[in-house]
C-alpha cells in the first residue's frame, strides 16, 4: 500500500506553521510547483555553517529526510542553486536556529 501524499503547498504551509509554533524562525526562498514539488530545507545555525535536506527512501522504501549537503553556509547555498536550476519546481525552506532544530524528525513531519 502506497503512502497518500501531500500537496507539496499544504505541507510547506504547515512546516511552517510547526515551526512558528516552536519559535524557529523560517522562511521560504523558492516555491515550486504547488501539487509535486520536491522540498529542500536548508538549516542554517547562525555561525557561518549550513545543511540542507531532502525527502528521498531509505533502504526499506520509507520516505524520510536525508542530508543533501553540509559545511560553510556558501557552500550549502551554491548546492541549493544548482538544485533549482535543475528542479525549477523545488521549494526551498530556510529554517535558522542557533540550536539546530528544524522539527524533520518530529511526527507528521517525518
């Protein structure tokens, strides 16, 4: 049995929303298609270093949050831009905390 899936709008919105309800300031930095498109979250802790994630399947077959690139903050944004010129229809999301949370792990949001 597939796993029904989210429109790719709905779910930004309420990513947002759960993290605006943890006090982590976020913002959105590319919309992409409304229905189907991939999300990237860059995670950027406020001391010149980053990450990025992405949804993709691990061995099982089960969607979960990968990381796509970590280091210097430029560095991690050069990726992001070399995904959208591929990916016009990405989204990218960047979460900003000192802490390093960014709720991917939490329920609902997995």
């Amino acid at each position: 049995m597939t796993e029904p899936r989210l429109a790719t709008e709905f779910w930004v919105r309420a990513y947002l929303a759960r993290l605006r309800l943890s006090d982590i300031p976020a913002f959105l930095t590319a919309k992409g298609d409304v229905t189907a498109g991939a999300v990237i979250v860059k995670l950027s802790t406020l001391d010149g270093q980053a990450r990025a994630f992405h949804r993709t399947y691990d061995r099982d077959f089960n969607r979960v949050w990968a990381e796509l690139a970590a280091g210097p903050d430029a560095e991690v944004e050069q990726e992001l831009t070399r995904q959208r010129a591929s990916d016009p229809d990405l989204w990218i999301i960047e979460v900003e905390d000192r802490a390093g949370r960014h709720l991917l792990d939490e329920e609902g949001l997995r």
